[in-house]
C-alpha cells in the first residue's frame, strides 16, 4: 500500500517508472519522520510516547514506526542477545519487552551498525506489531500495521453494469456499483447487497483488520474460498463502503460492462491477519485510548 506496498512507487511490482536517465537500485528504502503522536501500549502501561517517530517504507513491507529511544520507558526493554543481519541496514539487535509481569521475547529491534545514508534511523527502536497490545495515534487505535500517510481511498459511484458469475449461477447484478481506488490496488468493486443473492455467500471464519478500511468478513461462493468480502461496519472515512460486497476476480467471473475482468499482476491481497488474536468486542471498543497510568 501507498509507498512500498503492492504496486506503489517503492515496491518491487511498481506499475509507474521514475523518469530519470539511469536506473535506480532494485531497492529503494525510504525514511521520513511520522509528524504525529504515536503511542505504544504493553500490559496496561503506556511504554512509548512520542512525537518524533520516524517511519519507514521498505519494498514489500507495511510501513514501520521506529521511536527515539529517550521516548521509551527506559524499564521496558530488556537485552535479548540476539542479533541479525539485514541485507540494507546491518546489523539488528533483538530485545524483550517487560512491563510488571509481562514479558514478550524478541519484541523490539533496533539497527547497531547502520550505513552514513541511514543516519536517521540511529537510536531508534521498533516494536513487533502484534506482540503488543496496542498502538494509538493520539487517542485513536490504529489496527493491522502502522498507517502510511501517503495512503489515499477515493470512493466514486457508477452507472455501470456490473455482473459477478459462478459457472452457470448469477450472483449479482448490479446497475450502480461503488468503484474503490486506494493506493497501490487496482480499484475494487463493491456491490449493494440488494443486488446480491445472498444464498450463495457462505460466511466463513478468520476476519482480517485494516488500519484504513476496518474490520473484514470473507465469503465462500461454492467451491471458490474466500471469494468475496465485505465491510460490515467501515471506518467512518470510508463508510460509503460499509455492508456492501466486493468479488475477488480471480476466483469468480466478474464483468464490467460485458468486459471480463482479471486480476492485476501483482495485486494479490496480502492481508496482515489478525493483529494477535485480537477479538471482534476488542476492536469495536477501541477506538478511544485507555486511560493513562
């Protein structure tokens, strides 16, 4: 997504090209400081707070938050002594997370050898997403992975006609359609549920959370798993979007306006999953901050 995600300018299966005369290295990482508050939650303690995290956009990867070590509890990381190598940035020291009685092994990294041009990054610490319990911009849980700010979602309705198709059974058919663009995807068609024979959508387990979209269901449709999902309740950004259904074309036949549509090289929806095991109460419920301790 935005940035170095699926096909944005960053990642590997980037549809754009950089106009410049000689090309650029196979991989480009980009670092810019975050310019909001971010908070890190642990054990019912705030462990991190700061203004000055910097974010970085690595190709294939969502983006991460990385936080000045001073604005870090200085009792929550402990040593591991582990230590890696990444093939950019050297040398990645491991540490654990502690808060009272609560440890978590291997939850936080920090580069300890890194190049002159990855300056930025010196003395700042990052946080394995799911091994805490929550990340807040301000007073807002942000959910699946940091939020790029380079991230857009327009919304646009269509007078098109939009059929999707399972062998010889019609799913639906719809005159007005919702076409969503967001960064780095190829848009994305929703259907009002009205237009939908809904008999032959089989909700199945496993829900997936997105920092812009909100929570995920997905849909069988005969023998074609997870073929068609929905958000029930979308973030009120998006909410256009909300109980309405889209229809993964590489599993069912989707045609715009008689016109079959394929899947995009590249466009494979990677999900995060679930951000540790998070229940659906857990989700709905926060959206506000805990209180501070």
């Amino acid at each position: 997504m935005g940035l170095s995600w699926q096909q944005g300018p960053l990642s590997a299966g980037a549809v754009g090209h950089f106009l410049t005369p000689q090309p650029l290295p196979e991989r480009l990482l980009f670092a810019e400081r975050l310019r909001r508050r971010m908070r890190v939650r642990f054990n019912d303690a705030w462990i991190a707070d700061s203004e000055d995290v910097i974010l970085l956009h690595e190709p294939g990867r969502y983006p991460v938050a990385y936080f000045p070590r001073q604005d870090i509890d200085e009792h929550a990381l402990v040593p591991s002594g582990k230590v890696t190598h990444h093939k950019d940035l050297g040398d990645t020291t491991w540490y654990t997370v502690h808060a009272a009685e609560r440890t978590t092994e291997r939850a936080a990294w920090q580069f300890t050898a890194l190049p002159a041009h990855a300056a930025a990054l010196q003395g700042r610490i990052a946080f394995a997403w799911r091994a805490m319990d929550a990340f807040y911009e301000e007073d807002e849980r942000i959910l699946g992975h940091a939020a790029d700010p380079y991230h857009r979602i327009d919304i646009r309705s269509a007078s098109r006609t939009l059929e999707v198709r399972h062998g010889d059974t019609m799913i639906a058919r719809s005159e007005h359609p919702v076409v969503l663009y967001e960064s780095g995807f190829a848009p994305r068609w929703y259907v009002p549920r009205a237009d939908i024979d809904e008999t032959r959508l089989r909700p199945v387990q496993g829900r997936t959370f997105c920092p812009y979209k909100g929570l995920c269901d997905y849909y069988d449709i005969g023998d074609a798993q997870r073929a068609a999902w929905s958000y029930r309740d979308a973030y009120r950004q998006v909410d256009r979007i909300s109980n309405l259904v889209s229809f993964e074309p590489d599993k069912v036949e989707v045609y715009l306006d008689g016109t079959r549509l394929h899947l995009e090289p590249g466009q494979n929806v990677v999900p995060h999953g679930v951000d540790r095991g998070l229940e659906v109460d857990e989700v709905n419920a926060g959206a506000a901050a805990p209180p501070s301790s």
